[in-house]
C-alpha cells in the first residue's frame, strides 16, 4: 500500500504510462522481413533508435552531444564519465533511460544498474522511466518483447525476466543492497544530486565526493576485464560543488594517464548551451534558437545564467556586497568637480563586453550616470556615445572623453572618428594609454569607494538594462574568476581619471611676486 508520499507520484506514474502507450501505438501491415530490416536499420544508430522507440521524449531532433555521450559509454566497457551538461539538455533521459536500454536490447552487455538520486524519492521516480518503458512501450514490446518481471520502481528495485536488474537509492545511502549477491552493478548513474544549501560546507562537500568514490565505485565487481561503466550527471554551479570537485580530480586522473602513456578511463564531456554570448548560437539548435537563448539572458540574472547554463561559478557579492549598491538621482553636470566618459572596449567583437561610463565626481562621492554595457560590436558603441551626446546636450560641459589605451586603440578611436565623420563633428575620445596595474588587483581597490558608501548609480536609470549589468558584474567579481568584469574594469578607468582630473582642478596656484623674492637678498644683480 502507498503511503501518501508516494500518491501524487504514482498517480503522475500511471499517467505517464497511459502516454506512453499511446505515443508507442503501432502501424500493421509490416512483414517479419521488413520488421527485422528496421530493427537493424534502428540498431545502426543510437539516435535513430532513440528517436523511434521513445517519440513522447524526442520532440525535437537529439543533439550532437548526445550521440557522443551515447558513444562514449556504449564504446567503452570501463568508463569514468562525468556529464558537464546545462540545464535543461536532456541529460536524465538519455544517461538514465534512453542509453542503458540501448546496452540491454540492441548491445546485450547490461545486467545491473544502480541508479543515485539527490533523495530516495528523486531517485525511484527518475528509474520508474525504465520500468514504464518496460511495461507500457508497444514499440520496445512489439520488437524485443516482454521484458518486465517482478518488483516496483516505488521499491527501488525490479528485474527484468533476462535477470537484469534496476535498483534505485538517494545519496549518501548505503549501497550494501547493490553489493550481495553474485551479480554486482555494472552501470551506475549518479544524477543531479548537487544541492546549493551545501556548498558552503566544505566537509560536507568531500564527504560526498568520498562517498562516490568509495562506496558507490565500490559496488563495482573490480575485476580484470570486466564492465564498469560509471556516468556522473550534473551541470556545474559552483566552484565547491560536487561537480566541480569531481571535474577537477577527473581532469588531473586523465593527465596522470597521459603523463604514463595509458589510456584514461576518465573523461569530461561539458556543454553549455550556447557557444559565445554575442551570437546566442546554441548547441542544440533544434530545440532552442539563438533569439530564444538570446531573451533567456536578457530575462535571467546573469549569476544565475551562468551558473546555470554556461558552468561558470559567479559568487554572489564576495567583494562588492548587496548593501554597497545605492542609488540616488544624479546632479545636474555643471556641479560635478570632474566628469569622465571612460571606456573598456575589448578587442575581439564576440569575445567580452564592451562598456562606456560616464561618471561625475563631487567632494568624495561618484555618481554612475550614464552607461554601456553590452556585447555588441564598436560601431555600436560608437553610435551610442554620439547619441547620448546630442540627447544629454553634454556639449556643453568639460567632460573627458577616454578608453583603455593598448597596441590596437588607436583603430578604436578611429571608429568613434568615423562616426563623427557622418554627424559633422567629433568626439575628443582618446586613448589612455598610461601603463596600469593587474586589472583584478584594480577592480578590487575600487571595492573601497563602495564599502564607504562613496558610489551612487543613477536614480533615473534604475530600470536601464546597462546600469542593471553593471551592478551584476560588480556582485559577481572574484579576483581570478572567470565572470565577466569588463564593466568594472572600465568603472575603475572612470574613477582613476575623475580622481586625477579633480585634483589638478582643485589645486589652487600660488604667486609671489618678484619683489618678494629679491627682498633681503645681499645681491640683487
């Protein structure tokens, strides 16, 4: 009798089969000939297979990347594999359905999976797929046959009438169940089982890894030649988690092979889901397009985008903290001791962001005023500046108008001169290219400005996508990491040169005059 932790999940179970049943529906009138020529013709390819024997999941065509995860573990009877794969990229379906049901109809080389999810219920409901395949799927029943026996997914163990057997538990659990007997796993699935409550507990953390290289690598039979085939599937959140801890380690086993001439066991396959952050080009197209992946940025906070979707570990506030970020209206700019535009351009159009700021300074305090943060080409930016320029009317105040300043700036000054060549006038923008210190040790000194609540971003652009960006690269900053900072780096520029700019204007010249000076000398000649 269920208990009622497990109704609502039962309930969506038998659903589940009454869909996949329907989905599996199939079409008489095929030849005993012709059905043996289309299971060889299935059997050929993975994602041919897949795509026939499971169409409620294969909406859309599979990706690249899961017909090598697919070869990488069907191809190799000992494998170490860790699954770096976004959110999102159908992951759980193929490593914990789609591939091991391959190994056992098409390869004939599975006898025991053991499945580890985050809890006892994740794991049961994620290998319950297997079982209503097993049960339910007319497609697999019409060409392999009756394959179900005895047990229940809800168990956490079921065997199919070959003797293969599924057993699922939640991390952390002993795995004893998986280790009597003569038949030890021989595939074993450790998905999703990071948790972000976590992280910051870092024996907690090694105390997992522990688990999965000891407890659960240890259900293997380890013996000379036989099959152990291990798959860890997550994406990469955080610097301290599981995931990473694991990549980290695999990558140095692999090299520790090399180093000897052997062949590794360990791999990492890592996929986020788009190539650059310019073009939004994705890595399964025939799912998502570029516009769609394009708007999942716009509309996702860029921590949580890059943790999720790209593996990159963005700390939240670790040196510009929450409770620095103030905004207030911005002074008329004939009040400011010092204005500065300053810009951080890169050099490579899809490669960073490209920001401009224009940032006031009065006694101690900075206004953020104006801005640009975007990945965009540098005619862009050049057309932004002038438009602001006219918009703002800031031909009337002294401002500085400078970008970072290496080898290729000069040609970054040209494409702002080349803009003021159709509008008629031009821009001063130079190129500063005075020597300056690491670029991390600079973003962290401004850091200060902030902690004595000396920084403000403009009131009136609280809603402004660039402003927006600019606060979530300073939240995300960690020197030596690899979240984007070309919007501090460039903030950084601004207030160096407001801070040089306001302090020439406000030393004051002294005079004396020539008598003074000749007054009591013995010579005056």
């Amino acid at each position: 009798m269920a208990t009622d932790k497990y109704q609502k999940i039962i309930a969506d179970f038998d659903t589940h089969c009454q869909r996949i049943a329907k989905a599996t529906e199939l079409k008489y009138g095929e030849s005993e000939k012709q059905k043996m020529e289309r299971i060889a013709s299935l059997e050929s390819d993975y994602i041919k297979w897949f795509e026939y024997y499971f169409p409620n999941y294969a909406k859309v065509k599979s990706a690249w990347f899961h017909k090598k995860l697919a070869s990488l573990i069907t191809k190799n009877k000992v494998i170490r594999l860790l699954a770096e794969l976004y959110r999102g990229a159908g992951k759980s379906v193929h490593i914990d359905m789609g591939i091991p049901l391959f190994l056992l109809f098409v390869l004939k080389d599975l006898h025991f999976m053991l499945l580890v999810g985050e809890t006892d219920v994740k794991a049961k409901k994620l290998i319950s797929g297997i079982q209503a395949q097993l049960q339910h799927n007319k497609r697999l029943i019409n060409d392999y046959g009756e394959q179900f026996n005895y047990g229940d997914w809800a168990d956490g163990d079921f065997v199919t009438k070959g003797g293969v057997r599924f057993m699922a538990i939640g991390f952390g659990a002993n795995p004893r169940g998986a280790r009597e007997g003569s038949e030890r796993p021989d595939y074993i699935v450790v998905d999703d089982v990071d948790n972000r409550r976590h992280f910051k507990n870092s024996q907690l953390m090694s105390e997992s890894v522990d688990y999965i290289t000891e407890d659960v690598w240890g259900c293997f039979d380890n013996m000379e030649g036989g099959t152990e085939r291990f798959v860890y599937a997550n994406n990469n959140t955080h610097k301290k988690s599981i995931t990473n801890r694991l990549k980290i380690y695999f990558k140095s086993a692999e090299a520790k092979a090399k180093e000897d001439g052997d062949k590794s066991s360990f791999k990492v396959l890592s996929v986020c889901a788009v190539k650059d952050l310019n073009t939004f080009e994705p890595e399964w197209p025939e799912k998502a397009s570029a516009e769609y992946w394009r708007k999942k940025f716009r509309d996702t906070p860029y921590r949580s985008f890059m943790r999720e979707f790209m593996h990159v570990h963005v700390e939240e506030g670790k040196i510009f903290k929450f409770e620095f970020m103030q905004w207030r209206p911005s002074l008329r700019l004939d009040r400011y001791d010092a204005l500065v535009f300053y810009g951080d351009l890169s050099y490579k159009d899809t490669a960073c962001f490209k920001g401009l700021w224009l940032v006031g300074k009065l006694g101690r305090e900075f206004d953020i005023i104006h801005g640009f943060l975007r990945q965009s080409s540098r005619i862009q930016i050049a057309r932004w500046l002038y438009d602001c320029y006219e918009d703002k009317k800031l031909a009337r105040h002294a401002i500085k108008y400078r970008i970072e300043g290496l080898f290729a700036m000069d040609d970054f000054v040209n494409d702002f001169d080349t803009e003021g060549d159709g509008r008629g006038y031009h821009i001063p923008v130079v190129a500063d290219k005075r020597p300056k210190a690491d670029k991390d040790d600079r973003i962290e000194a401004m850091a200060a400005f902030f902690e004595r609540r000396n920084v403000f971003f403009n009131e009136g652009e609280r809603n402004n996508y660039d402003q927006i960006e600019l606060k979530e690269q300073l939240l995300s900053f960690e020197k030596g990491g690899s979240a984007a900072k070309d919007g501090p780096d460039a903030l950084e520029g601004a207030f160096a040169e407001c801070n040089r700019t306001a302090r020439i204007d406000k030393f004051e010249t002294r005079t004396t005059p020539i008598s003074e000076v000749h007054r009591g000398s013995k010579n005056r000649y």
